[in-house]
C-alpha cells in the first residue's frame, strides 16, 4: 500500500470515529454518609473511583432526574443502615458548588453486597 492511500484510509477511520465516553464501575464500598444536595443525593465513601475525571471523587451521586431515583434511593438506604457495601456504574459527572463529582446510576449495575 503506498503512502497516500494508507493516508486516506488515516482520515476516513479518524473522520467515522465518534466521540469517547469516559464511563466505568464503582466498585464496592461501604457508605459513610448520605447526604441530600440539590438535584440528587450524596452517597459519601472512602475509596470512590473516579471513572470520569470529576474533581471530587469523595461521594458520587444519584441523580433526582434518574428514572429510578424512589428505587435506588430505597436500596442505597438499606445498603446504608445495613452497613453493606454498593457498587454501580458511572458514566458521567455533575456539577455542585463548583466542583464536579461522579454520578451513579439508579438501574443496572447497582448492587448491594
């Protein structure tokens, strides 16, 4: 293949990618705290990852907007008082008093251990 055509075939295959998602799992944690903040609620852990890059990676949150929000509060509420551990999936930030934290998903991958 000479050097034109492979350079052709570099900007088709650059030009048909899309965009990147930063998105992955939190693993387990034990929950130290819960914490209400507007539009959503705080779940505060030692050992959070930060799939996303946010600046914060103290306590991810879930969502008021999620569609399971009743739900996922319940279960994160008896993970909580039961002092089991909660793990899920992220694939995003959100933004509170000037600082972005990790978001979790109310459906899916949430699990209580």
């Amino acid at each position: 293949m000479n050097k034109m055509a492979f350079r052709i075939i570099l900007i088709m295959l650059t030009l048909l990618s899309g965009p990147v998602n930063a998105a992955g799992g939190l693993s387990a944690n034990k929950i130290n705290k819960l914490a209400f903040q507007t539009g959503g609620l705080f779940i505060y852990a030692s050992n959070w990852a930060n799939p996303n890059s946010c600046s914060r990676n103290s306590a991810v949150v879930l969502l008021q907007s999620d569609p399971n929000y009743d739900k996922a509060y319940a279960l994160i509420l008896a993970a909580y008082m039961s002092g089991k551990m909660l793990s899920g999936y992220s694939d995003g930030c959100t933004e509170f008093d000037a600082q972005t934290y990790n978001t979790i998903r109310g459906h899916k991958y949430l699990t209580v251990e």
